[in-house]
C-alpha cells in the first residue's frame, strides 16, 4: 500500500539522517583542530545545502513559492534552524563530541513534552516508558563525558535540542503538504542570513588553516546539508515523535567514530546506553504498528472518523 511505502521510506530516511548527523559532529573535530571556527563551519554547510537546493529546484523547474500563510513560520524555522545546526556543531568547538551529541539528543524528550501538552498527538504509558529508557540511555552514556565541561559547549548543544523540538513540531503540523526541498530551502536562506549577521556582531570567523581542516569543513557541510532534507521529509511522513526516536542514532554514531577516530574511549556505561537507545527506538516503532494494525482491524462499519495525528504523518488541523 502507498500509505505503507510511506511510513517505511519515512522510518529509513530519519534513520539515515540520524547517522550522517552523527558523523558531522564527529567530523567537525577535524575543522576545528584544523584552526576552523563555529560559525564558518555551520555557514558553509547552509550555503553548499541551499546551493544544491536551488539548482534542483531549477533543473526540474519547480516552484520556489511557499503555500500562503506559511512564510512567517518559514522564518521562524529558518531562525532555528540557526540554532539547530550552529549549536550542535558549534559544541564541538569546546566539548567532546560524544557529550555534545549526548546532551544535543534531549530534543525527542522535549518533543514528547511539546506534544504531550499541547495535546498535539495521543500518547500512551508504553510510548512515554520509552522516551524515559532513551533518557536513561542517554544518560548512561554521558557516564564519565561529563567531567569538566565548557559551559559554551553545553549551551550551545542544548539550544539546539530546544530549537530542534520546537522546529519538529512547527514542520510537522503546518508543512506536511509542502515539498521538503522547497521548504528546506527557505529554512536555509533565512538561517544563512542569521549566521552571517552573528559573525559580523559577535561570533569570530576563522578559514581552516590545513587540509584536514578544510577536509573537516566540506566533510560536515555535505553530511549534514544531506541529512537535514531527509529529516524534515521524515518528519512530514510519520510525525515529530517517531522521528525524533529514530535519529537516537546519532550519538551512538558520533561516539562510536569519535572513539574509532580520535580516540575517545567508549566506556561500558556508554555502550550499555546505546543499546538501551536503540532498544527503545525499536520498542516505540513494535508499539506504534501495533495499534496500527489493531485500528484497520476493526470492522469499517463501527470505525470512527480518523482523528489526524503527527505520530501517523498527518497534519492537525
């Protein structure tokens, strides 16, 4: 069925974003020991995105215009898109990448809350038993990446989990219906413009002074500039919530190649963590098919009309 092709296309989509985010923040560290600051890394990876974008765009002759009623709300989420990218590879600059990723991957909490209180999408004890496991999980896994940390970095990280929450709900209750490069393209005009004003008032620009560093910065700006379109796509096909749960990829994945490429050690707490993460990534997705299945089971004449859901991918009016 369409409607099936969807949820899987969504789920390995979020899935795969889920890892190339993880391997930007870990390839970050070699912009930065390259002698690279924040805000150009997080510059240079909007502009090659949007870059790419707009030549599709023109290449298969769709539309740059926006539904109407939604450019303000393209502007808000091109403001936390902002956050969104500049705070959680801009962390690295002083934090380990295991712990910016860890504290960075609060936000599917944070959604679940957003959701959960404003009633966006129905909840259940199962589905919030597994937002608190990817907590432990998580959790776990800072164990000893806490130590002394740069207050900047863990700033910077959390920031970008609250602008993350708030950008997945926003994208998936008002933009289901609009085309994901499309939107995504003005996000990232509106974003490019916000950076560019930091680095001229407060944040300082540093170019890369290696070839590492310039291999780091071009590495992050085409892992991350792929992976935002995936995830918002997702994110528009099968809701905040699920989708949030299945990029808890990412920091298993930063801390795994920040382990295998700098040496930072993954400690027993951590691995136990990450399978305590994915263990509730796969228990919230049996959950959700689950009652999928139990509600097409039910005979067509004593159905109630379908109540729209962000867990399903559909818009609430």
């Amino acid at each position: 069925m369409e409607a099936d092709r969807t949820q899987i296309a969504g789920l390995l989509l979020a899935l795969l974003a889920g890892v190339f985010l993880g391997s930007a923040v870990a390839v970050a560290r070699f912009a930065y020991d390259g002698g690279a600051s924040g805000i150009v890394v997080a510059a240079t990876r909007t502009s090659m995105m949007i870059t790419a974008i707009a030549i599709g765009l023109l290449v298969t002759r769709r539309t740059f215009r926006l539904p109407p009623g939604l450019f303000p709300l393209a502007l808000l989420n091109g403001v936390l898109m902002t956050a969104m990218t500049y705070g959680n590879i801009g962390a690295v600059e002083f934090i380990s990448v295991g712990l910016a990723a860890l504290l960075f991957f609060t936000f599917p909490i944070l959604i679940a809350v957003i959701v959960t209180v404003l009633r966006i999408e129905p909840s259940s004890p199962l589905k919030l038993f597994c937002i608190v496991l990817a907590f432990v999980g998580l959790a776990m896994m800072l164990g000893a990446s806490a130590g002394d940390a740069d207050w900047r970095g863990v700033a910077f990280s959390l920031v970008a989990a609250v602008a993350t929450a708030i950008n997945a709900v926003l994208v998936a209750r008002h933009f289901g219906r609009v085309n994901v490069f499309v939107m995504t393209f003005h996000f990232g005009w509106v974003s490019l413009v916000v950076m560019a004003l930091i680095g001229l008032t407060l944040a300082e620009v540093r170019l890369p002074e290696t070839p590492g560093g310039w291999g780091g910065l071009f590495g992050v700006a085409l892992l991350q500039g792929s992976a935002m379109p995936m995830y918002l796509y997702a994110i528009s096909r099968i809701g905040a919530l699920k989708a949030g749960m299945f990029t808890n990829i990412q920091p298993v994945t930063s801390i795994v190649e920040a382990w295998a490429l700098f040496g930072e050690l993954l400690g027993l707490l951590q691995a136990l963590g990450g399978l305590l993460v994915l263990g509730s990534i796969a228990l919230m997705q049996w959950a959700d098919l689950r009652r999928r299945r139990r509600l097409t089971a039910v005979p067509k004449a004593d159905q109630m009309p379908p109540v729209a859901s962000l867990t399903d991918g559909e818009e609430t009016r």
